[in-house]
C-alpha cells in the first residue's frame, strides 16, 4: 500500500503575486508579438520595426518577457525548487539590473512622459506609457516573488554569519569599476538628453556605489543586507550596462568612450557579483 506525498499548499498571497507579475507582461508581449508579424499596433511609422535589427531586438526584449513568466512561476510552484540554482538565479539577478532603475525612476519617468512633446516618435503616446508602466509592475511583482522564493529555498543565507575571507581581486577590480561607472553616468546625467534618460543615470550611478560600499564592508555587521546591494547594484550594472552596450554597438549612437565605460559597468558587475557570492553563508 503507498502513500501520497503531500504537496505543500501554496498560500493565496504567493498565487496573487505570480498571476499579477504575469498579467503585467502581456501588454509587452502583444505590443512584441504584433511588430515580429508585421502588425501595426502603437505605431505612428511602421518602418521603425521594419529592420533586421529590430525585429532582432523585438524577438530578444519579447523572449525577455516570456523568461519573466516562467520565472513567476518557477517561484511561486515547488518544482521552481527543483531548478539549478543557476538557472534561476542569472535570469533573475539580470532582470533585476534591468527593472530595478526603471522602478525607482518611474516619478521621473512619469513626470517627463507628462510633459514630454512626443508628437515626432515613431511610436504613439500611449506605448510609452504601456511600457514603462508594465516594467514597472514587473519590477516590483517579480522580484517580490523572487524574495518570497529565495526566502524558502537559501533561508541560511538570511541567518547566517558571513563565510570568512576577503574581496579578492575580483571585488577590488569590481568596486574600481563600479566607481568608473558611476563617474560616466553622473557626468552623462548632466549633459543634454530625456529627464528620463538622465534620470536613468543617477539611479544606475548610486546603485553602483551603495554596491561598492556594501562590498567593501561586507564582513562587518549583517551579511544580508549588504547582499541585497551589491546583488542589485552589480545586476544593474550588468544588465544594463549589457542592454546599453546593445544600443549603443548596435545603433551606432555613441561613441567610443561610452562603449568603454558600459563594458567596464558589465564586467564589474560581473567582478563584484562573483566576489560576494563566495561569502554566501553555509547551509547547516
């Protein structure tokens, strides 16, 4: 005679989270789904999406959001648990360093498309607000999923002490490069551009700091915190240091000093990431 496993009872407020974080990609992925076959949808010159490039970046920025629903599943139902933790954890630390800004630039945002005279874009008014209004409700959905998730599955690393050690080289070279970034977005939030795009800049430069600092001092007082910053500070300097460095190569937009600095932010990111993970308490 067998016995059936119990299946653990998922609480009403993780299914909440999951199904909201997933209703706030379907706008994205219409608006995606509607430029790849040719549709016409929020589009005042459908020439705009008509090159291969940007059906490449349509087809990478809708599978972005496809990976943001299997991820709010993952999180919320138990065979999430089951996934290598690397699986989950890089689709999730560079969709943090995507969204992470946006959230907290989201007044600014707001406050520029308001006042912003959108009369000559290729795209109608109310995509931009469709857009930045979805990433940010999957910013703050998906990663509060996340936190739920990471709470059951690494509890220890909330409990435990820091693993001893040091930076190493890799956290030096990542808070020189963290500090290298932030003087390029400062200096580019005070040149010319969108309220929101500079905006953008002073999130991106003082996420990167409070990283740095957090890994400066990562063996004093409690570990979590200063996981939390460098996790968000390095993922936004990867991810969108990664995303800028796509337009800017690809779009041929910028020259080659901005191409260095975001290739510095990614590779710090990288640097600074890699460094506090090896301070990841044990589990007991």
């Amino acid at each position: 005679m067998t016995s059936a496993v119990a299946v653990p009872k998922i609480s009403s407020a993780r299914l909440i989270v999951c199904y909201a974080a997933i209703l706030g990609t379907l706008p994205y992925l219409t608006l995606k789904a509607s430029w790849v076959t040719g549709g016409g949808l929020g589009l005042r010159d459908p020439s705009f999406v008509d090159s291969e490039l940007m059906l490449f970046a349509n087809l990478l920025t809708g599978g972005m959001d496809v990976v943001a629903v299997v991820l709010a599943l993952a999180f919320t139902y138990s065979w999430g648990r089951r996934i290598p933790a690397p699986l989950v954890l890089f689709p999730i630390w560079i969709g943090t360093g995507l969204l992470a800004p946006i959230v907290l630039n989201l007044p600014v945002i707001v406050t520029d498309l308001a006042h912003a005279h959108l009369a000559g874009m290729p795209l109608e008014n109310w995509v931009w607000a469709v857009v930045y209004g979805g990433f940010a409700w999957q910013g703050i959905l998906l990663l509060t999923a996340f936190v739920l998730y990471a709470r059951d599955r690494w509890w220890f690393v909330v409990t435990g002490a820091v693993r001893p050690g040091t930076i190493g080289v890799a956290g030096v070279l990542g808070i020189a490069a963290a500090l290298v970034s932030a003087i390029g977005h400062g200096s580019w939030a005070s040149g010319s551009g969108g309220m929101s795009a500079r905006g953008q800049d002073v999130v991106v430069a003082l996420l990167g700091v409070f990283a740095a600092v957090a890994l400066a001092s990562v063996s004093r007082g409690r570990f979590w915190p200063r996981l939390v910053l460098v996790w968000t500070g390095a993922g936004v300097m990867a991810g969108s240091g990664a995303w800028g460095l796509f337009s800017a190569v690809g779009m041929s937009s910028h020259g080659i000093g901005r191409v260095l600095v975001l290739a510095v932010q990614v590779i710090g990111g990288v640097l600074m990431m890699t460094s506090v993970l090896r301070r990841l308490p044990h589990a007991a």
